[in-house]
C-alpha cells in the first residue's frame, strides 16, 4: 500500500511524523515523503527537516495520501502545482488525509466541499470559506476523507485508520508499542479547557491568516 506523505516549506514536523509512527506500521506498507522536488524540507523551527524521496510527479497515485499543516500552508493554498497533484492523487486514493491546516489544503483542492472536517482550532472557520462544514472533533472520517485536529491529533487519525484497514487488533498493537497512553502533566490541550486567556492571546495573534 503506498502511501504519501506531502511535505513542503514550514510544515510542522508532528504533523508528517505522527502519520508517519502510525501508518507506517501497516502490514503492507510502502510510505514516502514527496514534495514538488526532491530533497530536504525544512520544518516550522527551520532546525529539522526530513528528505523527500520523490517529487509529487513521481507518485501521481498514492492509495493513502497525508497532507501535514504548519504555518508554511498558508502560501500552498495557491500552488497549483500542489492543488493539481492532491486533485489527481485523490481521484485514485482509497484514503485522503490531513493533518491541522493540512485540511485547508484540501479543502482549496474543492476535495472537503460539503463535507464534515476539522482543523487546529485556531483555523476552523477558515474551512468554511471552501464549503467544508467544520467541527471541533478530534478525528473526523467523512467517506473516504480523514481529518485530524492540530499536531498530536495525527497520531490518533493514524490509529484510526489503521483499525479501519488492519483491525483494531492491528491497530491496538501499534498503540501499545509505542506506547501512546498520554497522561499530560496540564488539561490545556483544547480551547475548552485551557485557560481563557491564553486561548484569547493566540487568537489575537493567529499564525493561521489566509487573507
């Protein structure tokens, strides 16, 4: 099963490595990171960055695709050459995905149109400029479309789908040899919970600006 993950300038490393610890251990599993050319793509820090092994053109028709986010995914909203390539690769794909902003991505592909999906929560109404219908779930899996909330939320669509291909067998084992049992020191990891006024600083300041 091939699998592609989409890098490109300033995404968030999580976003790409969640996917990447989860669904990588899929039996059959055939994962690459591509980018419009090959080579190392810096992260969000600009301190790390992961190789692209082939370009977007040399795997037109992944069956998985993973689209991360990162404040790099506001100017990928109108590279063409990316829209085109997630337009294409989604009309064979067995599974479309995303990552935090990665649904923005999608969604200016016109692949969320009408359809259920989540974002960071700094970035959830932007989803309904492209006729997405957003929601504050952790994992959103509409059809053949799954969606994961901000960075961490990519482990858990991992998971998610990988229940859904391998079993929950499958996907139980992978979960407990990486040993993914969160147990934060703070309860702040939602707006919902954290305190007002840090949720207000970063909404005063949001990273995620499409205009």
């Amino acid at each position: 099963m091939k699998i592609a993950v989409v890098l490109f300038d300033r995404f968030t490393a999580l976003d790409a490595i969640g996917p990447y610890e989860t669904l990588g251990r899929l039996p059959d599993a055939d994962l690459v990171f591509v980018a419009e050319e090959r080579g190392p793509v810096r992260t969000d820090t600009g301190t790390l960055a992961l190789v692209a092994d082939k370009t977007l053109a040399e795997v037109p028709h992944p069956d998985i695709v993973v689209v991360p986010g990162g404040p790099g995914q506001t100017p990928q909203m109108e590279n063409e050459t990316l829209l085109a390539w997630l337009r294409t690769a989604d009309g064979a794909s067995t599974w479309t995905t995303s990552v935090c902003t990665g649904s923005l991505l999608l969604a200016a592909a016109g692949l969320l149109d009408g359809r259920r999906a989540t974002s960071h929560w700094l970035a959830l109404d932007f989803l309904k400029q492209f006729g997405a219908r957003p929601t504050g779930e952790r994992v959103v899996v509409d059809g053949k479309y799954v969606t994961a909330a901000g960075v961490s939320s990519g482990i858990d669509m991992g998971l998610t789908l990988l229940g859904r291909i391998a079993g929950d067998e499958h996907a139980q084992a992978v979960q407990l040899l990486t040993e993914y049992d969160p147990q934060p020191p703070y309860d702040a990891g939602s707006p919902q919970k954290a305190p007002a006024h840090l949720v207000e600083e970063f909404r005063s300041k949001s990273r995620f600006i499409l205009t």
